[in-house]
C-alpha cells in the first residue's frame, strides 16, 4: 500500500500550484522485434562470428571481441544479406492494472494506489536499411491506453529510436544513438531492460509513480581500431529528464568517457575507461560531477559461456540541500524540529559491473549485476545505486517465445535526509503463433517497492493478454 504524503524533491515550487498532466503508459516489449535498446544483441550473436577483422573497411567488421562493458553495443551484428528491412506491428491486448499510483497534487496528502481494467493499442515500426559503409535503424513504439474506472491514467505514450553507424576510414568507426519517448506507467514499462546497466543514465527505468514522464538521451561514439587487437573509443551523452509532477525533480546533465580495450586472444579482451558525468536537477537545488576510472576484463569461457567484468571506483562531488534537527530550545521557540540547509561533499565509491550470458541453441540465460552512482529517481536524487537481473529467453520453435525476467533495485541517498528505496520486479511473457501474421501475446509483469519503514510502499501487478499482428521483416538481432 501507499503511505503518508511526499515532501518535493528539495525546494520545488508549491506542488499546488497547477494539476497533473494525464499520465500514460509505455507500450510493453515485442518479442518478434529488436529490443528497443539493443540489449540482448550479443546474446543471440553467433559463436562462429569472427573476431579478427576480415575486410577492415567494411562497416561489419567493427571490434567485435567479448562485450566490452565500458562501450555501448549500438546495432547488432546480424542479418547481413538484407540492404532493407521493413516491419509493422499493431496489437490490441485486455489489461488489468493494480498499484497505479500519482503522486499528490497537493503537499502532505496521501497518495492512493488504485487498480483497473482496460484496454490497450500497441502499434510499431522498424526500418533497417544497409550500405556498404553504413547502417541505418530506426524504431517507433506508440500506445493508446484507456481504462475503465480510471480514466485519470489513459493516454498515448510514444517510444523512437534511431541508430546510424559509418565506417568513415579503413579503421574509424562512428556510432549515433539518439533516443526519445514519454512514459507514464512504472510497472512493465521498461521491465526487459537490464536494470544492472549504468550507462542509461536518461530512460527512466525506476520511476515510483504513474506520472508522465518525458526523457531524450543522444549518445555518439567514435572507435578507432588502432590495430587489429587494439581500439580507442571517443564518447559522450547528453540527457534531459522532464516530469509532469513539482514533486518530482526534472533532470539535465552529461556524460564524456574514453575507453581502450585490446584483445589478448581471440576470446578475451582487456580495457581501461575514464567517464566524467555531470547532472543537475530541474526545480530543485542539487548538483553532481562524477569521475570514474575502471579497469575491465572480459572472455568467451566457452562456445556457450560469455563473462564480462569491470571494477574501479568513482569520486563524487555532491552539492544539494538536506534536512538537519533543530537544538531542542530553538524547535520550542520556532515550532519546527528540522531545518533545511545546504551541504556540498566528496565521496569516494567504487564502482562494479558484472554479466554472465549462457548461450542455448533455442535461447539465452543473462545474469547482470552492477554498483555505482547514480542520479536517482526524481525523488531520491544523487544515489548510490545497487542492481542486479537475470533474463532467460526461449525459442523452442519459430510459432513460440518465451522470456522472463527478475531483478532488484537499492538506492542509498548520497546527502538527502532519506531511508534507503529498495525495488524488486519480474515479469513473463509468451507470444505464440497462430496462423499467418497472428500471433497471441500473454504477459505478466509484478513490482514491490518501498523507502522504508513503509513510508512509501507499493504493490503491483499487470496482467495482459491479447492478439498481434506482425507484417514485413523482422529486425536484425532477435532471429
């Protein structure tokens, strides 16, 4: 249940002053389509793929050793043979929602968790066009949601991403990752993206409320592959975070990183990487700068096995405001036992990432486990971050899928007067084939979250089944 009404996230404006905007929901993923962030891609890789460089001016001869923690996996490699690929996607599911919860409009009120049935209208499309010394991709997800006793959350939610890599020399490789969207729903919204990765750091993958929720993250790279074992990667990201609540901080901030990896043999890479981070908060007073050095090592333990790793440590620089007790003589004589005051500090963390994949020929098993800063949830702000999942995904036949997912969520607040937030999910989802371009989508997805001492807590389920219909090519990577 939910609890006793939220305070803004430091010193908003009066969270009376104008009424929500109508929240709404992300559409869930598709399993006969790329994931919308390419998570997976390696997954689903090719044991047989080369790793040395074949034709170094071709675009999909790229770095392509054990993942690479540090680097962000852009486009698959994968359908070569096809220049254009083109897909459509339309769904129409029955759903049932508990735990839709937005935070109050008025200060100290308390929030209310409700649930309801509805209906929902998933539509997509995917373009994939090739050349010889390019790629294209470009993915659009949109959602229509109407319930029956809470018209408060329906609405339309929209999801684009566009992703373009060149080979601009026999050795230079550039990648562009531009990704936008508006979201509303916390439960299932973004439940199959891997909550252990850090480096998203502008999709909003943890929110607490069924608010809307706007986010853009572009994200470009430049990989010079020095020699055939050696590569440098140039990067950086820009995010911008909105929300709809005063209660909720907005976000803005970026990131510039530099990245050397070499190969040892064949199947086992070692890297080095520097990032530093920048944020600040929209409607609140607080600021970050993170500076982050990390070593990686990651190796092809087998046909099957695939391990990445990476370890350093991260220097934080935090100023923001934070609630401290007031001396008992001055609370009589003011009629307040906290006083609000600013604090600027440097702390010192480290920072982990590990995943684990498990090859099947009919599907995959990924564990992720990660620790590091980050910029919080809108109310919990500068946080150290604690996260783990596994996915396992199946394929017994081309007519059914199967994935299914869990992972878990700590933030522990890095100078806000705020008891630690712990989120636990999972979900399911099975598409079947029917006949032709029909196939039956069934999904399940939970979520448990609370700040402690029940401050703040909720439940939620999301139940969903319906029919889709899947016309054109499929995306590179998923088959």
């Amino acid at each position: 249940m939910l609890a006793a009404g939220l305070a803004p996230a430091q010193d908003q404006p009066d969270p009376g002053a104008r009424e929500q905007q109508e929240p709404t929901y992300e559409a869930p993923s598709v399993l006969n389509r790329e994931s919308a962030f390419d998570s997976y891609a390696r997954t689903f890789a090719s044991p047989e793929t080369p790793t040395v460089p074949v034709e170094p001016y071709a675009l999909d001869s790229t770095y392509d050793g054990p993942s690479v923690l540090s680097r962000d996996v852009s486009l698959p490699q994968g359908a070569k043979g096809a220049m254009i690929a083109f897909g459509l996607y339309a769904e129409i599911i029955g759903v049932y929602d508990s735990g839709l919860a937005a935070p109050s409009a008025v200060q100290g009120k308390p929030v209310a968790a409700v649930g309801s049935w509805g209906q929902e209208t998933n539509f997509s499309a995917n373009v994939a066009r090739r050349w010889r010394r390019g790629k294209l991709n470009v993915e659009y997800r949109g959602s229509y949601r109407r319930y029956t006793n809470e018209p408060a959350f329906n609405g339309l939610d929209q999801f684009l991403q566009i992703n373009y890599s060149e080979a601009l020399a026999e050795h230079l490789t550039l990648d562009l990752k531009n990704t936008l969207g508006t979201t509303t729903l916390a439960n299932g919204a973004f439940a199959y993206f891997p909550l252990a990765s850090l480096d998203r750091i502008g999709i909003p993958t943890d929110e607490l409320f069924d608010s809307r929720t706007n986010y853009l993250q572009s994200r470009v790279d430049l990989t010079w592959r020095i020699t055939g074992r050696l590569s440098l990667d140039l990067g950086g990201d820009g995010f911008v975070v909105r929300r709809s609540s005063l209660l909720l901080a907005g976000l803005n901030g970026y990131n510039a990183r530099a990245s050397l990896a070499y190969r040892l043999t064949a199947r086992q890479t070692i890297s080095a990487s520097y990032d530093d981070t920048y944020f600040d908060y929209q409607d609140a007073y607080g600021n970050s700068r993170l500076e982050t050095a990390a070593l990686g090592y990651s190796i092809e333990l087998t046909r099957e096995w695939d391990l990445s790793t990476m370890a350093g440590g991260v220097r934080v620089n935090t100023l923001g405001l934070t609630e401290v007790p007031l001396d008992p003589a001055i609370a009589a004589l003011t009629g307040q036992n906290f006083a609000v005051v600013t604090f600027a500090n440097v702390l010192y963390l480290p920072v982990g990432e590990a995943r684990l994949i498990r090859r099947f020929k009919a599907g995959s098993l990924t564990f992720d486990y990660a620790t590091g800063v980050m910029p919080g949830n809108g109310l919990y702000l500068t946080s150290r971050q604690t996260s783990g999942g596994v996915t396992y995904f199946y394929s017994a036949s081309r007519p059914l899928h199967l994935r299914v997912n869990a992972g878990y969520i700590q933030l522990s607040p890095l100078g806000q007067a705020l008891a630690k937030y712990s989120n636990v999910q999972s979900g399911i989802q099975v598409l079947y084939k029917l006949a032709g371009d029909a196939y039956l989508d069934v999904r399940y997805d939970y979520r448990h979250y609370t700040t402690g001492e029940a401050i703040l807590e909720n439940d939620s389920n999301r139940m969903s089944a319906g029919f889709a219909f899947s016309w054109g090519e499929t995306s590179p990577g998923m088959w």
